[in-house]
C-alpha cells in the first residue's frame, strides 16, 4: 500500500509518501481501502506540532475516511467484505491514518456510507458531523422552537451544526465572513446569516433576539470568539465551543446569563479506547438523515490527490477553503 509518512513534526514539516507492508488485523478491526480522506484542523494542528501528546513520529495523518472493506477481524459483526463505509477513525497515537491507500480501523467507529454519496462526498463527514452533533444534540439538547446563533457557518463543524439545529426545529442564525458565505448559510437551512465582520454581537442580538440572546451558541472558531458567544447567550442559555484548548479562558461572564458552557473534543473514544461505539451510531443516524435528503456535505470545489496534501493543508490554513478539504485516494 501507498502512505504519507511524517518523520517529524513542525511547520511545513515535509510529507514522505512511501510503499509499506499490510500489517495484520486486530479482532475488532476491519481492513479498509481508502478511496478518500478527509482533512481536518487537527491534522495540521499535529503536524505542526501543537498536538504532541496525541500523536507521535513517524506518523500517518488522517481521521476521516471513505472506502470499501477487504477483510475483516475474527471478532467483528456485522460488516462484510465489498461494504461501502464511513468513519472517523485513525490519525492518532496507536491508529492508522487515512492519508494512504488502505488502512486498519475498529469497526466501532465505522458505519456503512449513505448510498447517495460518493467516496469523496462521504468522506467530508465524519468528524464534523459527530463533533457538532455532540454539541448540539447531545450537550446543548437544541429544541424545537430555541433559538440558535452558530458560528461560522460555511465551515466544516459549522456547516453542519446549521443543518442539525435547523433539523432539531430551532430557529437558527449563522455568521459568516462575505456574504457568498452568508448565502451558504441560508440555503443550510439558517434564517438570517449575519456577516460578523461589520456587525457588532450586541447589534445582532437586540436586532435577532430583542436583546434577550439566543437559548443555544455553538461556537466553531475559538479564542475570542468564546468570548462572543458568551456575550450573546441568553439567561440560561448554553454555549457550545468545540477549540478551547489553546484559549485562556474567562469564565466569569457566562454568571450574570447563569449559563453553561460545554468543551467538545470529539476524539476523546478514539484516544481513551472508550465508547467507540457512539460513534459509528451516530454516523448511522446521520446516513439516515443524508438519504432522507436532509443533511448534505459542503466541499470545497478544489480536488487534491495523496501527492497534494501540502497544498491541500495549506489551503486549509488560509482560510480561504469553504466547506471541507478532501484527499481523493485509490
């Protein structure tokens, strides 16, 4: 099998592709040919060394995939050789990553593909769609009729944290940084978008909530904008931020809304070894809603193979990329 290999870890730290052995199968796993893999912050965040502690050289970048099953484990039910699946699975300490042409996985994580996606479409899903439905859904508890503010709606987290909500039946305003992504988070699903960049947070909260604030605030971009989210929470709100590692925070306005706030880091299971299993239920429910028609991937149009992940990572840095970057694969 083909890999990408990193030997050490830093800025622009080069990637390596290289030819390796099939390594063998544990129980629990099955064997995977990657047909495509998703990139997301944390991969360049490792690679850059921010995330030492989660991942050590050399390694294989690469949580999120698509492909098809080869082979699987002794003690793995329900999935077959030829089965199209899912997952966020790999990347880290002790799992193989998905930048490479086949890979090992624990079942657990997986889930079959929804039938109406392709590889490259399918696998822009995983981690975002788990992270924000952790946050909303589970954490947050979004009802219907509550009022939801999310931030950065044309992202990866965001784009999909608009379509639950909006699913969930809130109300659901979504910030963005033009107004081309402003658009994107109508037809989402929000009912207003609102172009942060030349709006103030007390401006949209009396203009949208009367100055009451939203019952529900997930916040995608971290550091100050923790900060913001709290400012537009409502009295016994919640808020929801999924980067609050490298942010000092201050917890001390979130008293006069009495509100809480939940840290989501969604790759706890993988790291722990421990609930696995949600996962996959999660990507299996999402499949649902994806066949139904009610929940959709936004990928960025730009198409880039193993050989372009430095671009592809460079990309993601900028900015300037609107839904999600994938690794076309096989």
């Amino acid at each position: 099998m083909q890999r990408l290999v990193l030997d050490s870890l830093g800025p622009d730290a080069p990637f390596r592709l290289e030819e390796a052995p099939s390594a063998p199968l544990g129980p629990n796993e099955v064997r995977i040919a990657v047909r495509a893999a998703g990139i997301n912050p944390i991969d360049t965040k490792i690679r850059g060394g921010a995330y030492g502690d989660i991942a050590n050289t050399p390694v294989v970048l690469g949580c999120d995939l698509a492909g098809e099953i080869t082979e699987i484990g002794a003690a793995v039910p329900g999935f077959a050789p030829g089965d199209h699946v899912y997952g966020c699975a790999g990347g880290l300490i002790g799992r193989d990553g998905s930048y490479a042409s086949e890979m090992r996985a624990d079942h657990r994580l997986l889930a079959r593909m929804p039938a109406n996606l392709s590889f490259r479409e399918a696998a822009a899903l995983p981690l975002v769609t788990i992270t924000a439905w952790e946050a909303l859904i589970e954490r947050a508890k979004v009802q219907p009729g509550e009022r939801v503010l999310v931030h950065g709606a044309a992202g990866g987290v965001g784009h999909v944290g608009v379509q639950l909500a909006h699913l969930a039946g809130a109300i659901v305003d979504a910030t963005a940084s033009s107004p081309d992504k402003a658009l994107i988070a109508r037809e989402l699903g929000a009912a207003h978008a609102i172009e942060y960049r030349s709006t103030p947070v007390a401006d949209y909260v009396a203009a949208r909530t009367g100055g009451a604030g939203y019952d529900v605030v997930f916040d995608t971009i971290g550091n100050a904008n923790i900060a913001t989210s709290i400012a537009a929470v409502a009295t016994n709100g919640r808020v929801a931020t999924i980067l609050a590692r490298d942010t000092a925070l201050d917890l001390g306005p979130l008293m006069p809304h009495n509100a809480t706030l939940h840290v989501v880091f969604m790759l706890v299971p993988m790291l722990r070894d421990r609930d696995l299993e949600r996962h996959g239920d999660i990507l299996t429910r999402a499949a649902r809603l994806v066949e139904a028609g009610r929940l959709k991937p936004l990928l960025d149009p730009e198409r880039f193979t193993l050989a372009d992940a430095g671009a592809a990572h460079a990309k993601l840095a900028s900015g300037k990329a609107v839904g999600k970057l994938v690794l076309d694969i096989g």
